[in-house]
DNA sequence: AGATCTATATATAACAA
DNA sequence: TTTGTTATATATAGATC
C-alpha cells in the first residue's frame, strides 16, 4: 500500500512496471483531459509502449490532428529567429541546393532539345530519338502510397546525424549524353548520390529511426526525385 | 486549502483559470517524465496557452520530433486495416490521380518530342522553338523553405471539409499546342484546376485552418507542381 | 506576477482475491 | 489478467504574503 516512496529510475521488474504504466497511464489521461476542460486549452498526449501496437493518445484522432497541425507550423517560425538548429541547417543546404539543381535542370533541358534540334537537322540519328526511354524519364515516386512500413514498435535511443543519406536524387537515364553535365555537378551533388541503395529503400516507403526532416514524413525527398531531370 | 471538490467544468473566473492552469500543467509535467522514466516508454506532451505563445512541450524539440515522425508513420498503418477515415480517403484519390497524371505527362512528352521533330522534319518553325519557355518548365515550387507563416495562435474551431481546393496543379505554361490534351482531361483534374487563387497561397506557404493532409506540412503539393508538365 | 502554507482531494504501490 | 483494498505519497484549491 504504497508504504515506499517511488525511487524515481527504470523499474527493472516488469511486471511491476507494467502495472505501474497502466495505473500511471490512466491517472496521466486523466489530468490531460481535466487541465483541458478546466481551462479551456489545447493540449495533446501521445505515449508509446511495448504493451500496445498502437499510441495511445489524447484527445481522439481529429482533435490530436488538430493541435498537431498547430504544432507543425511552429518551427518555421522558431526557425526566423533562431537559426541555429539543425532542422534550419538543413533546410538552408536544400533551399541552396534546389537552387542548383534548377539551374542544373535548366541546362540539362536546353541541351537536350538543342541536341534533338541538331540531330533534325543533320537528318541523322532519328532512329534513336525514337528509341528515347520515355518510361525513365517519368515520375516513378508517385506510387509512393503504396507499400506501408512495418508497425513501428519502440523507439530506438536517439542519434542525431545529419541524415545525408535520406537525401536522394534521381539519376539521369536517358541515353541523351550528358557527359558534360556529369563532369560540372558541383560536390554537394555528387556527395548525396553517391549512395545508390537508398532509392530502393526510398521507393518502398520504409526507413530506420535515423532522425529526419521534421513535421514532413510523406514528401521524404518526392521533392528532389521528383524534380530532377523530370 | 482545497476544501472543495473540483467541478469538472471551464472555470469561468479568469484569475482562478490561470493560477489552476500553472499548478496543474507543472504537475502534469511532472507525471509525464515520470511516466517516461519509470517505465522507459516515449511520451510527447503538447500545451497551448493563451499564456504562452509557444507551446509548452515534453520533453524537448528534440524528442518530441522523434516522437511525433513515430507518431506520423501510424495513418499509413492504420489506413491499411480501416480504408474509411478521410485519410485515406484523400490517399487513395492522391494515388489513382498519380496514376492518370503519369500517362498524362508521358503522353505530353511523347507530342512534345513528335511535335518538335515534325517541324524539324519539315524545316518549318525552328525559331518557335527557340522562344519554347523553358522557366515555366521548370521546378518553382522548391523556394517553398522561404516565407514563414503568421504565428499560430489559438486554433479554430474543427472545420472538417475535404481539401479539394488544395489540390492544385500547374498549368502547362509553354507554347506548344496542347488543346488536345486538354480536351482528354479528366473530369478529377479539371476539378482541381479551377482555383487559380490557390496558387499563390500555396506557394507564399501560407494556408488557413482547414484541414490539410495529415502530418505533411512541407509537402503541401509539391508534389502536384513539381510532377505535372515539368 | 509569483512563493508559501495547509487542509483536503486524488493518485498509486503493494498486496489480495 | 484484471479488479478491489488500503496505507501512504502526491497534487492542489484557496488563502495569505
């Protein structure tokens, strides 16, 4: 009858531990949801356990969407202010590469319509124009709805690495010779395409517990693959 | 000295709710990282407060983006079990309209190359191609990290809808004659095309309260404007 | 605005059925 | 495994500083 006053460290037996979650769980939910009423306030509870295949949360479904929605816009604003954290380090590398890789899209395009205009006029290689993969050169990340992850258990201990490897591009497969373009890919391109069994893992829709860029699960890079060399 | 039995209702003297909020959201506060502690679970608390203007998390940025990108993965489970929530409503539309959008972009390709070799064929038009705009055919949307939205404060009340008029799509901008292409579309993309004052809401990255795609703030359709036409 | 006090309400650890 | 009991720890309403 509660004689010990809770040491408060990992309880070790589990079954002790399990009984403790669930009476604590349900005390937790309780307040959340008094503080909510009391004072007419928005609040939102998420906990995982091993006990449980899904997140137990508070309010339901629409209401946590609702805050949560609320919650996400947040860190573009925190971000104009300080700009110190990662999540802005790595949004100012993609809005610095974008720019790139438009410019690099640009090119890539002129050439290629300025190398059909010449192939037409020397009167030659229209066979091959004909034999242009027009399949590559579509937008396969679209089917990314497909193909759920597996259920998402616990959540392994914290590693925060600047997740390079997430960010993938889509490499060029047309036969049209793009050499030259290869050869002025500045580093920052190279360095993140140098990893080609992320696009397997990419397409399938599962990834590890790598941090990632927050608040946006679903774009996971449909921006770069889709962007690229269209 | 709490002689009184709490009523579980708003507590209407402004004073008494604030001073009740502060005790209650400390102990609150309290309770989760015990929670977390004592059973080595992930728990993420969010508060919003006319008092604050940013929430009030637990625990910090850090964990609580790891628990939510936790949390964000659920609906793709989720909707594999239960097809009948909005969600996956939307996602199902999102992934038979990708499908439409594919052979329509293939197709474009297919006469946009037909076309070009045509005129070269007959030696006609060489200087239209020449003016073909080649900004318009590229990647706008990806200046999206810019523009940060107003701050947030106290959210609207839940105003479920279907989001149609987010859904929008670039317009093919070049010069080249696609009045057939126009005529084959679809009744699903004309829907989603009659907005043209989406257009430069999605792109200063602001929006209202309305319901979004869930857990995917960033990707706000680039997905749309990046793929179609590119 | 907070800090402290104190009587009471509430939560819960250990045990039992 | 859950439910109930009970002694004790903890939270907190209302007052005061």
């Amino acid at each position: 009858m509660t004689r010990k006053k809770v040491k408060l460290a990992f309880i070790t037996n589990d079954l002790a531990r399990k009984a403790t979650f669930k009476k604590r769980k349900k005390g937790l939910m309780k307040k959340v949801s008094e503080l909510s009423t009391l004072c007419g306030i928005d609040i939102c509870a998420i906990i995982y356990s091993p006990y449980e295949s899904q997140p137990e949360v508070w309010p339901d479904n629409r209401g946590i969407h609702r805050v949560l929605a609320q919650f996400k816009r947040m860190p573009e604003m925190e971000q104009s202010k300080k700009m110190v954290n990662q999540e802005s380090f790595i949004r100012q590398r993609i809005a610095k590469a974008s720019e790139q890789l438009k410019k690099q899209h640009k090119e890539n395009r002129e050439k290629e319509i300025t190398r059909i205009m010449y192939q037409c006029l020397t009167g030659e290689g229209l066979q091959n124009l004909m034999m242009l993969d027009l399949n590559d050169l579509g937008i396969d990340e679209l089917k990314n709805t497909t193909a759920p992850p597996p259920p998402p258990q616990q959540v392994a201990p914290p590693s925060p690495h600047i997740p390079t490897g997430n960010l993938y591009m889509q490499e060029q497969k047309s036969t049209v010779d793009l050499t030259m373009d290869v050869m002025q890919r500045p580093q920052w391109f190279t360095d993140w395409t140098n990893n080609p069994s992320d696009h397997q893992q990419m397409n399938s829709f599962g990834h590890g517990d790598e941090m990632m860029l927050p608040f946006c699960e679903n774009n996971h890079n449909t921006m770069w693959s889709n962007a690229i060399f269209p």
